[in-house]
C-alpha cells in the first residue's frame, strides 16, 4: 500500500474511484467462484472466453432479476406458467 497516492485518499474522487474498483473485484469473484470459472476443467482461449461471456451474461440478467424481484414486478410462475397446486 502506497504511503502517498496520485489521489489524496479522503477525498470524493479516492472514495468513487474505490468503489468503482471493489465493484469489478465483486464481479470478478462472482464469475471465478460463484459459476465455477475458476475451478472449471476447460481449456483453451476460445473455450474460456465462451464460459467468461456466459457468466457476464448470467451476472446481468441476475441483477436485472433482483431488481424485478424488489420493484415487485417480477412474479416467476405466472412468468413461466408454472402450476403451483399439487
């Protein structure tokens, strides 16, 4: 860790800027661990880029549900038709 930085630390534009950072750290853990990315036995550039491009895709519609989902909008099983009664 720096003693002196290019920002002043404290200041508005050092707190946005780590924000912005802990973000993409968020996003990147989620797509190493959280869908297996990390762990996976793929080899090969396009491959690993194929499965990289699926999880950006799954990180986006999981955010765009959790915001139906707390707006009230999004109801699942009238969505896809799903009987609920036994």
């Amino acid at each position: 860790m720096r003693l002196f930085t290019r920002i002043p630390r404290g200041s508005l534009r050092f707190k946005q800027k780590m924000k912005e950072r802990t973000a993409a750290e968020r996003v990147n853990n989620r797509i190493l661990h959280h869908y297996g990315l990390e762990s996976s036995k793929v080899r090969g550039k396009k491959r690993i880029s194929f499965f990289a491009t699926v999880a950006g895709f799954n990180v986006h519609l999981d955010a765009q549900l959790a915001k139906l989902k707390a707006s009230g909008l999004f109801d699942f099983c009238s969505t896809f038709r799903v009987n609920t009664t036994a």
